[in-house]
C-alpha cells in the first residue's frame, strides 16, 4: 500500500485525494494532510491529518521529517507555492528515511515560481510587462501601452490565487457594484493605481491586458521532458480557480509549456497559465511547479497526473498507460458543506 502525505490541505484537498484513490490499477493508497490551519483539515477524509508549523518556519522540516518517518511515508505532494523552494533544499533529508518529495530543483524553481524571472526568460511568449516602483512607473507605462486606448493590468511578483491582480479601467474601476464581487478581477482607475503604487513598498508588475479566456495546461515531466499534458480553457473564474470549463487542446500552448518544462529542466506537476485571446492568440502568464486545483478536472478526462506522479516517483514507467483524453468534456464546480 502506497503513502501519500499531501500538504496544504483547503477546499481543493479533496478532488486531489480523490485523484489518488480512483486510480487506474484500483491501487490502495493511503492519504495523510497536514497544514498549519487545524480548520483547513476538518473533513478532508484523509486516514491522518497533522497540524504543522508555516513552512516559513525553522521547525517546519523537522516536524515533517518525524511525520514522514513515522508514518513510513513514500511520497510528499506539496500543495503549497511557498514551500517548494524548501522542500527542494530539503529533498535529500527525506530521501534518506525513504520519502520522495515531487518537487523540482531549486535551478528550475527560481525562475518557475519568480514572475519576473519568468518574462526576462520567456518575453516572446508573455503580454508586454514592465516592473515598476511608484506612481511616476505607473505613467510611464500607460504612455507605453496607449492608455485609455488600451486597457492594462497590475499584479504582485510573489502573489497567487489572483491577490493583488486588478485591470485599470476608467469606468469599471469607478463602478461600486464590482467592489468585492467574487470572482471577478478588480478594477482600479489610473489615479487609484498610482496612490496605491507610491504607498506600496515593493515591485509592482504592470501587463498588457489580454481580453479573452483563461486557458491552462497541466503537465507531467521528468527532468525537463513532458510525459503528459493536457490543456482547459476556463469560461468562468472564481479566485484563479475554474468553476465551469472544458477540455480542450491548444497546440500553441502545448508546445510552449514543453518548451519552459525543456529549457527549466521542470520535473514533476506543472499548470501553465494562458490568455487565449479573442483573435486567437495564445499568451503565456505564469507557471505554477506544483498540483493544480484543476487536476481533478483532467482527471476526470482520462488523465489523472497526481497519481502517474506518485509512480513516477517511486520509479515506475509511466509512459505505457493507455490514456485517452476526453476532450470536450465539461465542468461545472459547485461547493459542498461539510459538518465534522
């Protein structure tokens, strides 16, 4: 029986133990969360659940390393952006006590989890983007961009999730009906944007705005080359996270996910994020080295990447399943209640 300890247990946990658990040789995997939130582990349905310390934090790898080892744990799945780097560093101490850790190397990681390492890298395949500081980089580039003429957007180096993402719109951004709507970007007007960047003390990134559909890949590599891959275009967003979506093939963004996973030497689980424009251009906006929210979705379409990483890890062939992605196939996600 196979020992899966998943980190970051949230509101996606359980699509990705379901993952493991419906796999495609009925194998018996026995799932164990941890997070440093003791709520975020109710009803997760795991066989053990640990709270642990911020990954941030010195006691951290310890602690993991004493669940690991005591739990005879095989493979870690990291859920959590933050921890990779960490958990990289720290990849030789698990292996020591017979866990591996999907994560990719620390080389790859710099440039993956670091956007603006990402565009000095890979500019051909992103919206035009400046790093700016204060409100005099903001005026710059919306002379650059043709401001009001065209739209532009702003997000944070280190964010996620869509924190800290806002388009400037003139009118949106003056509307009170769209202040916290959920799942809908923020808008600020030019003026908000440049208050907010003078009171802001770190980098801000400013992007063209690309009007269209949000369109992901998920990859599977090893040591750079893809092994599996399969693309979703999302119709609706809520938080970064599709809530209605299908499968669908992007040759484009095929070929450009393979290219960062060959150049970074990306190993394991990837999402690329996409813009796919209404003229039909594909846009590179970020790659997250880790699992998605969405796995479950591509699983359901054939394809179920966390488990084919948990035998990858343990040294299986994962290039001879008899995969066939169910393209066109459609989500509608919805929220369930959980009484513990």
């Amino acid at each position: 029986m196979m020992t899966v300890l998943i980190t970051g247990c949230n509101n996606h946990f359980q699509g990705i133990e379901r993952c493991l658990h419906d796999n495609y040789e009925h194998e018996e995997i026995r799932t164990i969360g941890t997070d440093c939130n003791a709520n975020h582990l109710l009803g997760t349905g795991c066989g053990e659940t640990f709270v642990v310390p911020r990954s941030d934090d010195p006691d951290y790898i310890p602690e993991m390393l004493a669940i690991c080892d005591e739990m005879n744990v095989d493979v870690i799945l990291p859920f959590v952006t933050t921890e990779l780097p960490i958990m990289a560093a720290n990849a030789h101490r698990f292996a020591e006590i017979g866990t591996a850790v999907s994560v990719s190397s620390p080389e790859s990681l710099a440039v993956a989890n670091n956007k603006i390492a990402m565009y000095e890298r890979f500019a051909k395949y992103m919206p035009l983007q400046r790093v700016i500081r204060g409100a005099a980089g903001v005026d710059e580039f919306a002379r650059e961009i043709g401001y009001p003429g065209t739209r532009f957007c702003c997000k944070l180096p280190e964010s996620c999730g869509g924190n800290g993402f806002s388009v400037v719109d003139e009118r949106l951004g003056r509307d009170i009906r769209l202040r916290n709507k959920c799942g809908v970007a923020g808008f600020v007007t030019l003026d908000m944007l440049k208050e907010l960047a003078d009171s802001y003390v770190g980098e801000i990134i400013l992007s063209e705005y690309i009007a269209g559909h949000d369109y992901s890949v998920c990859t599977l590599s090893g040591s750079g080359e893809v092994l599996h891959r399969c693309g979703f275009i999302g119709l609706e967003m809520d938080y970064g996270s599709v809530m209605l979506g299908e499968i669908q093939k992007n040759a484009t963004a095929y070929e450009i996910a393979e290219t960062v996973c060959a150049e970074l030497g990306i190993d394991g689980n990837a999402c690329f994020d996409f813009m796919l424009g209404k003229d039909g251009r594909v846009k590179l906006l970020e790659v997250n080295p880790r699992l998605s929210a969405s796995l479950p979705f591509v699983a359901a379409a054939g394809l179920n990447l966390p488990y084919l990483r948990c035998k990858q890890l343990l040294g299986y062939d994962i290039t001879g399943y008899d995969i066939n992605v169910r393209y066109g196939l459609k989500m509608r996600k919805y929220y369930e209640c959980e009484y513990v």
